[in-house]
C-alpha cells in the first residue's frame, strides 16, 4: 500500500516525515486491525485508518514523544470514528495517495503477512461477536476493544478517550454485558465459550 503526505522538504520537516513515516509502519497493521472492529467492514476500516493518519500527520507538532504513538493515534482514531457515526455518513477523507501540487513524500507500507497472535485473535472474534460489537454503541465498543483487544489498562483508555477511569469501567462493564446479551440470543453456542472469557 502507498501512503503520501504533502509537506514541504525542509531540513525539520524531513525529520519529522522521517519520524512519522517509522511510527506509520509499526502502528499501520495494528490500527487497521481496530478500525476494523470498530467499523464491522474493511473498506470502512481503510477509510478511518487513511483518515486516522492524514489527522494524526496533521497535528503531529502536537505528538508528546514520551508518550505511546499508538495511544496518541487511537485518541485520533476514536475521535474520527465518533464524528463519522454522529454525521451518519462515510468519513470524509483526503487520500494519502495523492501529493500536493508542489509534490509529496511517499511513505510504502508493507502488507505483511498477520503475525500468530492476530490470527489467534481473528479466530476469537469471529461474526457472531464482531456482530454484536457493531450493535454496540460507538464509545462502549472502543472501550471494550481497547481493553479487551489492545490489552490497554484503564488508565490508559481514559487518556485516549479522554474520560475517567470509572467511566471506562463503566462503559467496559456495559459493553461486554452488551456483547453477551447479544452472543446469547443470536449465538448461544459461541457466547457458551466466549462468556468464560468475559
């Protein structure tokens, strides 16, 4: 996949391209990964990570770089996957592909091929749940996905979807009540095995 960001080639710039591009590669897989539970379909999940990234590239200067890239991103993430379901529409996106008038830089994402763990994990969740996590509200789900999926600790999804920590848990505790009421009327046989986990 070919990324491309306009900016201008001065000496900062470049540096700061330069950085985001290798956060880019080490967090692309990853965030598609939960655009895709967020949005229930791939081409949804290409538009918000395209859209996450053009965001995050944006206000970059603004980037703490003692803090989690990937923490940073997912706040961007959240906020874009909010705004495209309170507008009821497709997210508005500036391709990544395109460079500017006064050209671009070029940013090559390798597909590579899903690591153990991420096969394990798309095992785990297969239809019947992404399903009812598409029945979810947008902020419960991301909770549960970051906790659950991520692994993230409350404190962290706090800071990313900039709430309390008790409304985290709060919207975690809902949210996996959400996913096994669903899992029990329309896959009782998944929520049997699942339910464990929860």
């Amino acid at each position: 996949m070919l990324f491309a960001i306009s900016k201008e080639n001065t000496g900062p710039q470049v540096d700061q391209g330069a950085l985001f591009e290798g956060l880019m590669r080490k967090t692309h897989r990853q965030a598609y990964s939960l655009a895709y539970r967020l949005t229930g379909n791939s081409a949804e999940a290409e538009d918000l990570v395209q859209e996450s990234f053009v965001r995050a590239f944006r206000f970059f200067g603004k980037y703490d770089q003692s803090m989690p890239f990937s923490s940073w991103l997912y706040r961007i993430m959240t906020n874009a996957h909010i705004d495209s379901v309170r507008r009821k529409g497709k997210l508005k996106t500036t391709s990544l592909e395109q460079g500017g008038a006064d050209g671009g830089t070029t940013w090559e994402v390798p597909d590579l091929d899903a690591s153990p763990d991420r096969t394990l994990l798309n095992e785990a969740l297969d239809e019947p749940v992404q399903m009812a996590l598409s029945a979810m509200t947008p902020e419960f789900r991301m909770a549960v996905l970051l906790a659950d999926v991520e692994g993230m600790a409350y404190e962290e999804i706090a800071d990313v979807m900039r709430t309390s920590v008790g409304t985290v848990r709060s919207r975690i505790h809902r949210g996996r009540k959400q996913i096994r009421k669903h899992l029990m009327k329309h896959a009782p046989q998944t929520y049997r095995s699942y339910s464990d986990e929860l």
